[in-house]
C-alpha cells in the first residue's frame, strides 16, 4: 500500500536528511573539546582477533550468496500472504520508495557520524583508536548480517504485495530474499551505539551525552521504520538488526575499555604460607 500525500513526503524526507546531517556535523565540533579522556586502547590479539573473526564472517557470507538463486514469477504466484505471522503480517501491505530513499539517506549518515570523534583529533593515538574501532564494528556486524541473509533465504515483505506500482523486476532479484535481519537497522544501530558509547567516554560527565544517546538512537530507530515502511523488512527482520547492530556497537569499544588498574601475579610466601599475590 502507497501512501500518497502529495508535498509532505518529500518534506518529510528533507527534514530527517537535514537533521540527520547536522548530527554527522556536530559530532566533531563536540568532541573537539575533548582532550584528556581516552576512548580505549589498541590491542594486537585483540584487533587481530576481531578482525581475523569480522573476515572470517565476510569470506563465509560471500560463499554463502554464492549459491543463492532469485525467486521466478512460479515461486512468487505460490507466496501467500496468510502464511507470514501475525506480528510480521502488515509488512506485507507496505511500499513507498519515498520510505526507502529516507532510510537510505538515515544510514549513511549514521555510519559516517562516528567518523566525526576521529576528525576532531587529527592523525593521534585517538583518532587511529576510533577508526580501528569502527572498522571492526563495521566487519563483525556487516559479516553477521550478510551471512544470516545468505542463510535464511527470507523473502522480503515487496514481494507478496500485490501493488502495481511494485516492478515485478524488484521482485525477481536477489536481494528480493534477503529480508532477515535488516542490514540498515543493524548498520543504524551499530553507528549510533558506537558513536554515543565512544562520545561518553570522551566527555565523561557531560550533559550533551544524553542528547547524543537519544538523538542517535531515535535516528536509528527512524531507520528502522523507514525499512518496515518501505516494504523492505518486517518488524522482526528490524528487531533482529537493532539487536545485532547494538550489540556489536557496544561490545567492541567494550572490550578495548582502560580500566585504569594494572594487575601482576607474584608468588608469595612466608613461614609456613605459600601462594599468589595480586598487585595493582
């Protein structure tokens, strides 16, 4: 189903590619004032590990889509709505490339906001930190997604809708049964969580934190939306993405965290005691 109001579509559209470029702009600005904190420590195993994993992820994903075939017309006129879950059912009744251009449009920025924490220290130890950072989210969480839609074969919710304004050539491409998870839902996430865990680390304490918290992810979950509108994803296609996209945002500056205490293991003994002894 098409919604057509004509004008406020494309007001619409503007106004969420406005706001959501000022975000990838004022990212840097705000972190420019930043200079004493740090948004974790590089790693060798660790980063090694990432992303030996993230390709590990990507190189399965690629021999995976290799093997996978289109729809024909025959097995898109067997398709029957009724089969799709209650809680996904709607989706099916869903188009608007207007929906799809703005999540397009969301995601890319989303994903170059976190840049914006690396250009606001040039060429230092931050900056390298953030972009190595980003890189492992970006592999980990893209070779997940791409590996699971590979596996899955789900059709997306286009395809059983009967709308005319649907080319039937959309319908018979690949990436027609590419539905779970959403890709930009996860991308969406992962940028958003990434960039607000990183900015509060950086400015440890400062009340703009919540603002990119709730900016950021209210962005993302716009993404989110746009892809259910558009006809592009069913709600659980989108949940799933969030989780994965968050998830890994999360978990990798997680795992590169500076606890700021060193422990060495000694031994130690005396008299008639003898064991390990733990120094900070």
């Amino acid at each position: 189903m098409k919604a057509q109001i004509p004008g406020l579509s494309v007001f619409v559209e503007r106004v969420v590619i406005v706001g959501s470029f000022l975000l990838a702009f004022i990212t840097p600005c705000t972190a420019a004032q930043v200079h004493d904190s740090s948004p974790g420590e590089l790693d060798l195993w660790l980063d090694g590990g990432l992303t030996a994993g993230g390709v590990a992820l990507v190189s399965g994903a690629v021999a995976v889509r290799r093997g996978q075939d289109p729809l024909t017309a025959e097995d898109i006129s067997l398709l029957d709505p009724a089969q799709i879950n209650g809680f996904d059912g709607s989706a099916t009744a869903q188009w608007s490339t207007t929906a799809a251009a703005v999540s397009n449009a969301l995601v890319l920025t989303l994903m170059a906001a976190p840049l914006g924490l690396a250009i606001a220290t040039p060429g230092s130890r931050k900056s390298w930190t953030v972009v190595a950072m980003y890189g492992e989210v970006f592999l980990v969480g893209n070779g997940l997604v791409e590996l699971l839609k590979g596996v899955t074969n789900r059709a997306r919710p286009f395809v059983y809708n009967a709308d005319p304004d649907i080319p039937d050539a959309a319908r018979l491409e690949v990436k027609a049964r590419r539905a779970f998870p959403s890709g930009h839902t996860a991308n969406a996430f992962a940028a958003a969580v990434f960039l607000s865990s990183v900015y509060a680390k950086l400015r440890s304490g400062s009340s703009a934190t919540k603002w990119m918290w709730a900016g950021s992810l209210t962005l993302a979950a716009t993404t989110g939306y746009m892809r259910y509108h558009g006809g592009k994803h069913y709600p659980t296609d989108i949940i799933s993405g969030a989780i994965i996209g968050s998830l890994v945002g999360w978990g990798v500056p997680k795992l590169h965290e500076v606890t700021g205490v060193n422990l060495t293991i000694a031994p130690s003994g005396g008299g008639s005691a003898i064991g390990l002894m733990l120094r900070h």
